[in-house]
C-alpha cells in the first residue's frame, strides 16, 4: 500500500510556521538568519526529532536532515527548499517544499515503512536575498558558485555579516558545504504566477528556468544645496537614479511577454534634506525565457545608463554581482513527476520558472527536479500569497509518490 501524505497535519504545520515572524498584515517575515528565521529553524528541528532524522549543518547554515535507507550504499534522494522569507513575505513560498518534504518523511513513519536509499530533507540558507545579497545563498555556496569565505563576508543593510548572523544565530554548522551523495534533488514549490490557475492546472511540472542577470548600479555626482545651485549645474545623483529605474521599466515591457526587468533596491547620500544626492546605489535585474535575449536586455540596459551618465555628467559604475539560469531540469525526472501525478488523477502542465529557485543551482550537480502548486490569483511576497489545502496536499502526495520511487522500498 502506498503511504498518504495527512493534508491537515501538513496544513497545520504551514499555518504553525507561518505564526513565527507574523506580519499585521497576515504573512511572514523571516529574513535570512534573523531571530525570526532562527525560531522558525529550531521549530523545523523540533518536528523532526521524533522522526529520528539525523540533523547535519553545513558552514553557510544549510540544514540536512538524514532518513537512513536499508542500502547504505546507495545514493540519497534530496528535496527540500527554503524557509527565510522576505520582508513582504506570505506563508508558502519556501515553506510548502520544505513541510512537503517533512510530511513525506512523516508518512513514512506512519506507514512504518524504509525506503532503500537514504532521504535527505533539506532547509537552504537565504534563499531570498532580501537580507544578504545574492539570492539562493546557501545553495549557491554549496554549489561552488560563491566561494563560502566570499560569502561570509558580505554585510547587510547594517554591516552585519553573514559570518557574524551565522554565528549570532547558531546556524553556522561545522560539515563543508559541497556535494553530497545524492542521487537526486526534487523540490515542490509554489508557481508564484497566474498560469497554473487560469488552466485549471493541478501540477506543473518545471521544465526549465529563465536566465536572470543581476547588477548593481553606483551613481556618483556632486553634493550641492538645494537652493543656490542652478539645475543647469547640479549631477544629482538622485534624480539620475531615477531615469534609470525609468529605464529598467522600459526595458522590461519591451520584453514581454517572455522578460522581466526590475529595480528593487535603492540606497541614497547623504539622503540629507537641503542637500543635492551625490551618491545612489541601486540594485535591478532583466530576466528572459530566452537566454539570449536576457543578455540582449543588459546591453540595452548599458546602453540606457551610458545615456544617462553623458546627459546628467553622473558617474554610472556596474556590478554584475550575480545571475542565475538557464537550467533545463531532468526530463526523466519530469517524467515521472508527471506520471506520479497523472497517477493520482491531477492535471499537469509544462512550466518555465520565471524566479530563481536553489534548484537552480543545485540541477548541475546531480539530476533535478520542480513541481509547482497553482498559486490563488498568481500572487506572491505578498501577504495574501496563497494556495488551498487541497492544491498543497496534491504537490506533497505526488513529491512523497516520486521519492518513493527513486528511493526505493
Ligand atoms: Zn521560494
């Protein structure tokens, strides 16, 4: 008999997570290694105790928890996801693949069943990056894509470092992050967009990612007052700042309906009423199903910000700091989430995953896998993210139905 996943047990533990870090509005914030992310880890290891999970931290923080199989031999199916969130966070994004992930290792003790291979659930450190840039941090550093001593270094908004939160927070573990002896990587996910609703889509089945290219951009003018300096002779950095971001939008709905670009993240100096901006930090990124075009979306960027430094006599540097993407994820894995699911009676569909997801960084290092649940009115980071309990309990049966039988029994 194959085991069941409990959709209320699964639903209560969504809600219980969802209560640490409560927003007024009715979501979550849990920034990456903050007390409210902290909490939410150690509730994590709580309910994994019972199950005799053996937990393991790497040095970035990513947490590994360890379902023996009867073959010690063979290779461990991984899944899992991320439970930071950011500051306009709901209670899903993340959050379902990792309870997912736990309700599958709860049906097993139910069923008193063992798998062949080993399992291993895993919670990823600042997925999000809204704290410590770049996004998908923990998978990133495991994936030998930012070097762990790189990474400890960077600060947040505060100059608090990632090494210092790690340590503060007591999430800093002692294996080295790397590869692991998976055989696999699954992650169930939230789709975070209004396809999978508007086609009555029960499972969408990730066959790929956009590629995205991330940059800062650092705006130097002249300090100068308000009053006596003349428009004509001010390179205000501010205001420059502004026809970029301006820029960015353009970009972006020229490349629809496959693009995506945006600003997000501004920084200003002095930020000082009475005084003329000399020096503004802004963080955007472009985004395209096609990689090519993505990269044709940075040079019109370049090309807008070459513009705007000559006509405001501004200073424009670039960081490139970051991208993710293209992945196509494993047909063969696809394949069989998408007959675990038709299996159950569920539609499925094809998706392309427009965010960046650890799976991502973690498909080049062994065959990987995504499935999403529809996500109500495509909303997401955003408090009324959401999805039904019967839309969640369909993803976690079809992922626990697919690490059955990668693993074996
Ligand atoms: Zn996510």
């Amino acid at each position: 008999m194959t085991p069941s996943i409990n959709p209320d047990r699964l639903w209560r533990s969504i809600m219980d997570l969802a209560a640490i870090g409560p927003t007024p509005e009715g979501g979550s914030c849990r920034l990456a290694l903050s007390p409210e992310d902290t909490a939410a880890r150690g509730q994590f290891a709580d309910w994994c105790r019972p199950l005799g999970l053996t937990l393991q931290r790497d040095a970035i923080g990513n947490m590994f928890l360890r379902r023996a199989g009867t073959d010690p031999a063979a290779g461990a199916v991984a899944f899992g996801s991320h439970l930071d969130t950011v500051p306009t966070g709901g209670r899903f994004d993340g959050v379902f693949g990792v309870l997912a992930g736990l309700e599958v290792m709860r049906a097993l003790q139910d069923a008193g069943m063992r798998t062949r291979a080993p399992l291993e659930l895993v919670n990823w450190t600042n997925e999000e990056g809204s704290r410590f840039a770049p996004a998908m941090m923990g998978s990133r550093v495991f994936a030998g894509g930012l070097a762990l001593e790189a990474a400890l270094a960077i600060t947040d908004d505060n100059g608090v470092s990632v090494a210092h939160a790690l340590r503060d927070s007591g999430q800093a573990g002692l294996a080295k992050p790397g590869p692991r002896d998976w055989s696999c990587w699954l992650e169930a996910h939230i789709e975070q967009g209004p396809v999978m609703e508007g086609t009555n889509t029960d499972i969408g089945i990730v066959a790929g990612t956009v590629h995205a290219r991330y940059f800062q951009l650092v705006v130097t003018g002249e300090p100068s007052h308000v009053g006596p300096t003349s428009m004509d002779r001010r390179h205000d950095s501010l205001a420059a700042t502004a026809a970029l971001i301006l820029a960015v939008e353009r970009i972006a709905l020229a490349a629809e309906p496959g693009g995506r670009a945006s600003a997000t993240w501004i920084e200003n100096f002095p930020n000082a009423r009475g005084n003329v901006a000399n020096v503004t930090r802004l963080h955007c990124d472009v985004r395209h199903e096609q990689a090519e075009r993505a990269i044709e979306m940075e040079a019109e960027l370049r090309e807008a910000l070459t513009g705007i430094a000559q006509r405001r006599g501004v200073r424009i540097d670039v960081d490139p700091y970051a991208t993710f993407g293209p992945i196509a994820f494993d047909p063969t894995l696809g394949a069989l989430l998408r007959r675990k699911a038709e299996a159950r009676q569920l539609s499925t569909r094809d998706m392309i995953a427009a965010a960046g997801h650890d799976s991502v960084l973690i498909a080049p290092l062994c065959p990987s896998a995504m499935l999403f649940v529809p996500s109500v009115g495509g909303i997401t980071h955003n408090p009324n993210e959401y999805s039904t309990r019967e839309q969640i309990a369909r993803g976690a049966q079809v992922l626990l139905d697919a690490v059955l039988e990668l693993a074996g029994t």
